[in-house]
C-alpha cells in the first residue's frame, strides 16, 4: 500500500484531514507501506502542510477538475462517505475505506456506508476510530463493486435514503 488518496469531496470534514494526518495515523499508515498520502481537503479549514522526507511524502489539494488521476494511483482511498466520492472510487476498483462525518444531521451517509460495508464493497469507521480501523483493517476481504452499472447504484441509494 505504497499511495493512499484521502477525500472530502466538495465539503469540508476537517475532522477526517485532522485525523488521517495526526501521528499516530501516519504511523498506521507508514506501518502498511504507505510513502505517499495526497490529502483533497475540500472546503475545509484545515490545511496540513506539504512534507517531502524520508519516511513519508504528504501532498495538499483542495480541488481538481477531476480526481481519476489521484484514484487511479491509489491503492488505498480514505472517503468520506459522498455517494459520488464512493461511486467513483469503487468503478475505479480501489479498496475504500469510509469515514463517517457524525456531525452531519439526518446522515445518509452512515446509511449508505453500513449497506456498502453489508455488500463487502467498504470498511467504514468513524475519525475516532480511524487509527484502529487503519491499524486492523484486511482489504482482502472487499468485494469488487460491480461496474458501469450507475442505475443500480442510483435504486441502491434510493433505497438507502427511503425514496424507494
């Protein structure tokens, strides 16, 4: 697991950059292999700075026009739990591990990770538990999320959110 791509889509979860760029996570990440960790911080405040040593690359964006390049390179994506973030993560077939944001009122996304996770297509955790998640975790256990198959994922989350 040499690159790990965290985002937040177009929001701001400060919580989760604060977390997966914390020591203790770079240890647990650094454990895994990781050299390289690109942080998409969105909206967020919270703004880690650039690092370039021996032990870890740490590169900062707020936002791209598209981030294929970003997932493409990854062999871990860190998301919060966006159904387009999720969406397109699992069609590029990257293992994902999602992180829920408990602020968030009425959370669809806590919805739609527990049915992800119940499919095997996700680990999720919270940012409390990000370092123990990161620490245990066996991505081989995820399944391959079916592809090119959007309509279905749109009937999966309209059942997830109660339209259906």
């Amino acid at each position: 697991m040499k690159s790990v791509f965290v985002t937040v889509g177009t929001t701001c979860f400060d919580e989760l950059i604060a977390a997966v760029s914390s020591p203790p996570a770079i240890r647990a990440l650094r454990s895994r292999g990781c050299e390289r960790l690109v942080l998409q911080i969105g909206r967020g405040e919270l703004e880690p700075a650039p690092r370039r040593d021996l032990t870890l690359t740490l590169d900062v964006f707020r936002f791209k026009d598209s981030l294929a390049e970003e997932l493409q390179r990854a062999d871990l994506v860190i998301s919060h739990a966006g159904a387009g973030s999720c969406l397109e993560t699992l069609e590029e077939g990257k293992p994902l591990l999602v992180v829920i944001n408990e602020k968030l009122m009425d959370n669809h996304q806590l919805e739609l990770a527990k049915q992800l996770h119940r499919d095997g297509h996700v680990l999720y955790c919270n940012c409390s538990t990000l370092v123990e998640t990161l620490q245990s975790m066996d991505l081989s256990t995820l399944k391959p999320f079916p592809p090119g198959q959007p309509e279905k994922f749109a009937l999966f989350l309209d059942k997830v959110v109660g339209f259906e």
